[in-house]
C-alpha cells in the first residue's frame, strides 16, 4: 500500500489486546480506501485533461485561467462516465469476490 505511520503500524511495538489490534485494523483499512480514492481521483484527473484539453495547449492556445463551455463539458461528462465505469467494475469485482467466497465455504 503505501507509507504507513508507527501508529498503523501492527508490527511496531508490544502485543497489543484484540480490541485494540481491530481499532488499528480498522484504521488500515481505512487508510487503504482513502489511499485508494486519492488513486482513482488522480487517475480520473489525468485521463480527462488529456482527452478534454491537452490538445488545446498543444495547439498553443492559452486558457487565460478559464475553460471554455466546450472544455467543460468534456470534462463533466469525462468524469462522469470515468466514475460510472469505476462503480460497474466494483460492482463486478465484489460479485466475483462474493462467488468465490461461497465457493469456499462450500
């Protein structure tokens, strides 16, 4: 994952009692997801400029610090649909993960 302070750290430290060791579980956890998103939003960031106002600037034309109408548009709908695709992924993801989970226990 990522960089992690002492605090998240379960290998830092004395043996900690089981409440305490799900506080800190949790905490990873948490971390992760927001590790995750921050992720995916720079992701998102990234291929929408590209496809909605890279090839402005290529051209060499200047936003004087506003998009135009068109630019976003672009950008809304890019995110959008950016967004829309993340969420059916997940959806699918967590079908498999629940279907192989089943298995498992069976």
């Amino acid at each position: 994952m990522g960089w992690w302070p002492d605090a998240l750290n379960p290998f830092k430290g004395r043996a900690m009692s089981p409440r305490k060791f799900e506080e800190r579980r949790k905490m990873i956890a948490l971390a992760g997801e927001v590790e995750a998103m921050g992720d995916m939003f720079t992701r998102m960031n990234r291929q929408c400029y590209q496809k909605c106002c890279n090839q402005r600037i290529l051209d060499g034309m200047d936003y004087n610090d506003e998009l135009s109408l068109d630019d976003e548009r672009c950008l809304e709908s890019c995110a959008t649909k950016f967004m829309a695709t993340q969420h059916m992924v997940g959806a699918i993801f967590m079908s498999e993960a629940q279907a192989e989970q089943s298995k498992m226990e069976q």
